[in-house]
C-alpha cells in the first residue's frame, strides 16, 4: 500500500437514478474539470446500466465506478454484477457497504468485507460505507457502532489497495440534517486511531470521507473539519450545477499543483 499524502476525493453515488439522458451531467462535470482542474480526485457511481456510457461522457476527466459489486466471481447468480465485470464496463472504483445495501439487501458486515477483497482482486479501488442510525447515536453509541462496523467491514489490507472510509450517519442521509462538526471529528478520529492500531503506517492512505446531506451551502464547513479527506454525495450528485459548485469548493481548498490528470488511477 503506498503511503502517499492523501489528495481529497468528492465521490458522487447516483443511486438507483440515471438514463442516457442524465449523461449531459456527467458531460458538464467533465467540463468543469477540465477547465478547473484543482488538485482533486473526482468520482461519479453510477447503476451499472451507465458504466460504459459515463466512461465515454468523463472523457478520462473523472472517474467513473459502480454502486456496488458481487462477493462472489462470475457464476450462477442471476442480477448480479461481479467486480470483474465493473472493471470491464471501466469502472475504476466502487461502493461497498452503502447503508441502502445493508437495509435493503441485508448485507452484512462480513459480506461488505467479502465485497471489498473481490473488488481489491480487480483492482478497483473501494469506499467501504459505514454510519450509525439515529437511535445509534441518541443512545450514545456511535462510536462503538461505527468502530464495529469499520473492524469487521474492512478486511486486512491488501498492498496497493486504494481505500475510503466514507462515515454516513443513516440519519443524515437524503434528510437535510448533518452532524455537527464536533461529532464528525469524533467519529473520523475514532475510526482514525482504529485504522493506525490496526494498520500502522500503511493506513495511511486511507481516506476518510463524510456523507450525509452534502450541498454547495455545507460543504466548505465539511471539507473544513479536521480528518475529512473528502465527501461522498448522494443527491448533489445528480446535478452538474450543484456538484459542479461543491468541486469548486474543494479546489479552494486543494488548488492545483500542476499535477497530470490521471483519473485512471483513481480513487
Ligand atoms: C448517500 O446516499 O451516499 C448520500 C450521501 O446521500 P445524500 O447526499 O443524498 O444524503
């Protein structure tokens, strides 16, 4: 695993939401990065219908990866996609873990691990999704969930391995509300220290990234909070206006360095 400075990731997750036409947005993006480079990784998820198609819109500008993968390889398993075939459509990364899989689907942290070794077997490079749920945090848990959910959903790193932490209180998803910053730092510097009993130095490049409710209007604050490598945003995603104004947001903070564009290796 390399152990370079981290570069900070805004990461888009369209959910179950994109036809051909959504594709200007992933077209206009692509603009704004070319335009405004800063020194930023940038990563659109999009249902696996669009993969191939959004490669082609990203113009090698931003990276494109899928919402979710098999844990299992190419087999009997109808409706499911492997992280074989998400590299092939030109996915360079992928979720594990969202929330909305692990209620829906019932996915388990074992599984969410399993997931994250297939994905790492093709080199695609993985926000493994984590957060606790409202009464979690009322009760005065969310540090022990969110510890629990990172030791078991994280297998032992592999070298090479591109990996975020995206921390996403259940709560705050898609409802507008947002921890404070206190209790973000909480989380992320408990998650933080766990990463560095666990992994020593090689943890290093591990990102950590807050999702939950990001918009133009909150992002800075976000982006601003100690231990924040980047965001992962689900609604502001859909938008090139709104994402578009987050990325400029992040480029303040992370100006460009004359650094190559090199969204393939991305994220
Ligand atoms: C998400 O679902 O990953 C997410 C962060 O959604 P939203 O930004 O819409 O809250």
């Amino acid at each position: 695993m390399s152990e370079e400075p981290t570069r900070t990731l805004i990461a888009g997750n369209w959910k179950m939401h994109g036809l051909r036409a959504q594709l200007d947005e992933i077209d206009a993006m692509a603009c704004s990065v070319r335009e405004r480079p800063g020194n930023l990784d940038v990563l659109v998820c999009v249902p696996a219908t669009l993969i191939a198609r959004a490669v082609q819109a990203a113009d090698g500008l931003i990276a494109i990866g899928g919402e979710d993968c098999s844990a299992e390889e190419a087999g009997s398993f109808t409706g499911d996609i492997d992280a074989e075939m998400l590299r092939d459509a030109g996915a360079t990364s992928v979720i594990v873990g969202h929330s909305e899989r692990r209620r829906w689907h019932h996915e388990t942290d074992a599984i969410v691990a399993a997931k994250a070794k297939a994905a790492w077997q093709q080199d695609l490079a993985t926000i493994i999704c984590l957060g606790e749920t409202g009464a979690q945090r009322r009760d005065g848990n969310a540090l022990k969930v969110c510890g629990e959910q990172l030791a078991a959903s994280l297998p032992t790193i592999k070298a090479g391995a591109r990996i975020s932490i995206a921390y996403e209180p259940l709560w705050a998803i898609g409802s507008g509300e947002i921890p404070t910053r206190d209790d973000i730092v909480a989380v992320l510097g408990h998650l933080r220290a766990a990463l560095d009993t666990r992994f020593g130095s090689a943890a290093r490049s591990i990102r950590m990234l807050y999702g939950g409710s990001v918009k133009p209007g909150n992002a800075r604050e976000i982006l601003d909070t100690p231990h924040v490598d980047g965001m992962l945003i689900g609604g502001s995603s859909l938008l090139a206006v709104e994402f578009n104004a987050i990325l400029d947001i992040a480029r303040e903070r992370s100006p460009a360095v004359n650094c190559p564009l090199a969204q393939d290796k991305l994220s």
